[in-house]
C-alpha cells in the first residue's frame, strides 16, 4: 500500500478485518473461511469499480448526475457489449453489491439464493468473449450453500448477512461516482493484509501458498536490477499471486508493457490469484494465470521467454521425474542430462524457469537448502547450472521468515548473458528482525542485499565472488556457508594475561595448601 495512504488509516483498516475475520467465521476453520472473506471483498471491489468506470464515462459525456447503481436493469442493458470489452465482465444494477446488501436483511431468507445466481451471472457475462477463461470460476470457493456457514439455510443465511454488511463496512471506498482513487490501493492492501494474516495463523496449509511481501517485493528488485521497464514477468509456481503483483510496486503496472503470467496447481489458490490481480486493477487482457502442473503440463509455451522470473516453488515435492520416459526428451530438461529426483522437484522449477527465461532476463527463485549441496542427480544439475555459467548468484536468507516453516531458505539467481565466470554468494542469514512471532526483512536489510548484489564484489563476512573454477573444484557445492566466512563474534582472549591470572591462581592454590598442612599438623599434635 502506497505511503501516501495513512498510517492511521491503514491500522483501522486492519483492525476492522481482524474483526471481521475472527468474528464471522465461527467454527470454520480460518483458512477455509478465507475464501468467503475474500470473496466478498472481490464482490464489492468489482461491483464498486465498475460503477465508478460507468459513472466517469457517462458524467464525461454531459450526464453530470448519471448514477449506474440507480439504474434499471433493463435500461442498463444497453451498455453491456461494450462494457464487457473494456473490463471483461458485466454486473446489472440490482445485482451490485450495495444493493444486495441494502435488500439482504429483508429477504435474508432467499440470500443464498440470490447470491448464487449473482455469481452465476458475473462469470456468464464473460461467456464468448476474450475474457472468459479470466472470469471463469472465480466464485466457484464461494459456496453460499456450504453446510460450513451453518446447519441450515437459515443459519448460513444469517453469516452471509453479516459478511456482507462487515465488508461492506470496510473503509475502502467514497465519493459520489462509487469508487475513490485510492480505492485500488486500499483494496489491494485489504486482500494482502488478510492473506498473510490467514497464512501465519494457518501452518503449513496456509504457508505454502503465500509469500511474505518483504520476500516478494526483494526478489522483485533483484529481478529488474538496471531496468525500468519489463516485456513480460512470470511465475511458474504463482500461489496468490503476491510475487508477480510486486512489480507493479516496484515498475508499476504499465513499466509490464506484454502483462503478468503465471501457473497454479491448486484450484482455490489459482482463483485466489486471479481475484489478485483484479483486485490489484490489473486488467483482465494484461494477466495469463494458467491452472495445472508446472513441471508435467506448462501453459505458456506459446508466451516465453520472460524477461523477468521470480518463484517459490513448493519445497522438494514428488513429480513424475524419470518415471516418466517423455520428460528427458523434455527441451526444459535435457540440457542439463539428468532428471530431478522423483522425490524432490526444486531443480525441476529450476531448470524450467531457466529454459523460459530470455537472454536478457534475470530470475530470482527461493530454493529449498538442500538443492545447494546434495548430491546425486542434483549435484549433475548443478553442474550443468555453473559450468554453462547460468548461476549469478546466490543469497542465504534468515530462518523463519516463511509461514509454517522455520527452515532458512535461499535465492538462486540465473541469468543467461553474465559479465564474468563467477557466483557472487551473499549470506544474510543474520539481516532480520524479529516481529511478532516470526523473523521478518526490514526495509535496511533488504537494501543491504540488493546493493551487495549490484555491486557484485567481495564484502567481509558479508558476500564473496567466486571463479566457477573454485565451485567445480569443491564438487558444484554452492551453499553460501562454503564460500563466506562468518564473524567470528567470539570475545578475544588476552593469552599473556590469561596465562598469568593461571599463574596468580596456582600461586595462591600453593600458599593455601600450605596453610591447611599448617592446621592440619597442628591438630594432629593436639590429638597426640
């Protein structure tokens, strides 16, 4: 979220979806209810932001007091065809969320009702046109029928009325043309806030699918080092989406001239992006979010090579690996001679990023540590990685800073056109502060990687740029701890001055022993 956004403003806002969030869901469990959260919010954000599109282009061409929410549906009809184009999909009068919300109370007993068919009729307004696969499905996780709002319909019916009217009562949007310009930004930090907040109180289901933005937003920066402007960005491994939507903080979203692709395997996080990338104000004709498996099936042959990649593959899942005769012969993975292993894909997302990365593009992935020195077919990838010199960098992180895994992950950078036969190594495993219960990146420490990583020379303790040769040498091990020698913050010993306080210490140990011998004779004389 922009700075010129209040602070003050901002801490209400979270505070108010803290409240919604941990109010409303009851005995739903927190990451299940996320989606109807989210849900509700896209609901309002499409529904408000194409009011405001509506309201501008009317009120520009002389109709000063035109408001589209007050319309007819039939007389709102007229606009459909056109709309559609523009921002890919269509929302009748009666079925935006203010006025949803305004009926819901009074006819709370058909709401589950009504909002289905609502949702029904957003993504059919797509149906045949250029959009369609974007809208497709974007209110499947939304199920107001689910027998997790309630027992029965009245049950569920009562929560869906309560959602709506807390999200509605979001600070997010004012003014008379239905959507403020700062309404995007607010949006979109709302749908951030609640996804990092689901994913540190969800484990390891929630974790997996989000990175932290401190994350996301530094391996945005080393992604377009020495560039304004991108053609394409994309992410094998999407999740939610946050990665890619940080180059439009760092770029903005027009410096993205061809768009923002990326792939998810699993459904709810696909649509979850998807519904990012809307929320965010990205237009349906600037993003490609594909679903299925990166590594077996990849959706995007026809667009690569990217510019820019930035990835946090799962870490060390199962693929089909040699299992499967076809993927050798794979142009991804040929190359490097030998397969991933079938119980660890990290070199498989590796060696697929690369293959799709342009000559003149840069990728950062957050790798799994065991990918930097294991050996066996890894070891060969690795390899293959610098002996073609396609590894530019690589970056040992903090522990803890992910959700649901303490591990200290790391950054590989891969590159195809490089200026030297070097590896810069970075270790930052001890940039971190730490904020509540996990360690976090502040703004000074990402800054500290980023300017090591431009500057691309030796720092004590901190970076190393080393030959390939070397790394070939040491059998293609590249963790960072190989190759930068840590501080040594051991407190120096004065050895002079040590050895005479030993000598002080045996001296008195002498003249003690003494006088014991003293007492002890004299006691014996007594007994005597």
């Amino acid at each position: 979220m922009p700075e010129n956004n209040g602070t003050a403003e901002r801490a209400e806002l979270h505070k108010t979806i803290w409240r919604i969030a941990n109010d409303l869901r009851g005995s739903v469990d927190g990451w299940d209810f996320k989606t109807y959260v989210l849900g509700m919010l896209f609901y309002r954000f499409i529904s408000e932001n194409l009011t405001g599109y509506l309201n501008t282009q009317e009120r520009r061409a002389g109709s000063s007091r035109f408001d589209y929410a007050k319309l007819s549906d039939a007389d709102a009809e007229f606009g459909r065809a056109e709309t559609v184009k523009e921002k890919g999909f269509y929302i009748l009068p009666s079925e935006l969320f203010a006025n949803v919300r305004a009926q819901a109370r009074s006819d709370s007993a058909n709401l589950n009702e009504v909002l289905s068919r609502v949702f029904a009729h957003i993504e059919g307004s797509a149906n045949g046109s250029d959009s369609e696969d974007d809208i497709k499905g974007l209110f499947d996780d939304l199920d107001v029928n689910s027998a997790k709002l309630g027992p029965t319909v009245a049950k569920r019916n009562e929560k869906l009325v309560k959602l709506l009217e807390a999200i509605g009562d979001l600070p997010l949007a004012s003014g008379t043309n239905g959507f403020a310009d700062n309404s995007i930004d607010l949006f979109g930090d709302a749908y951030e806030y609640l996804m990092q907040m689901y994913a540190s109180t969800a484990g390891k289901s929630g974790g997996e699918f989000y990175t932290p933005q401190e994350v996301s937003e530094l391996l945005a920066r080393i992604a377009v080092v020495g560039k304004s402007e991108v053609n394409k960005v994309y992410d094998p491994a999407c999740g939610s989406g946050s990665l890619l939507l940080n180059f439009v903080k760092v770029l903005g979203q027009d410096k993205v001239r061809q768009g923002f692709f990326g792939q998810e395997v699993n459904l709810t996080t696909y649509n979850l992006c998807r519904i990012n990338m809307f929320l965010h104000d990205v237009n349906y004709e600037k993003f490609n979010i594909a679903h299925g498996d990166t590594l077996t099936d990849p959706a995007h042959w026809d667009d690569e090579p990217f510019e820019a990649i930035v990835s946090n593959p799962p870490y060390s899942i199962k693929w089909d690996g040699d299992a499967n005769p076809l993927l050798i012969n794979d142009p991804r993975f040929a190359p490097a001679g030998v397969l991933a292993p079938k119980s660890k894909a990290d070199l498989a997302f590796t060696l697929h990023i690369l293959a799709w990365l342009a000559v003149n593009g840069t990728a950062a992935i957050v790798e799994f540590p065991g990918v930097l020195y294991r050996g066996g077919a890894e070891q060969k990838i690795r390899q293959y990685l610098i002996d073609n010199n396609y590894v530019d960098a690589v970056i040992q992180l903090p522990p803890d800073l992910f959700f649901g895994t303490t591990i200290a992950t790391c950054i590989i950078v891969l590159k195809k056109s490089k200026r030297d036969n070097a590896t810069l190594f970075i270790d930052a495993s001890a940039e971190f502060v730490r904020s509540g219960n996990k360690n976090k990146l502040a703004d000074a420490h990402r800054q500290k990687i980023l300017d090591a990583f431009i500057g691309r020379r030796s720092i004590q303790h901190f970076a190393r740029l080393v030959e390939n040769g070397d790394i070939a040498a040491n059998g293609y091990n590249i963790a960072v701890s190989s190759y930068v020698e840590q501080k040594d913050e051991r407190e120096a010993v004065d050895i002079r001055a040590l050895n005479a306080e030993i000598a002080r210490i045996v001296a008195r140990q002498a003249e003690l022993r003494t006088a014991i011998d003293a007492i002890v004779a004299d006691l014996e004389e007594e007994e005597a």
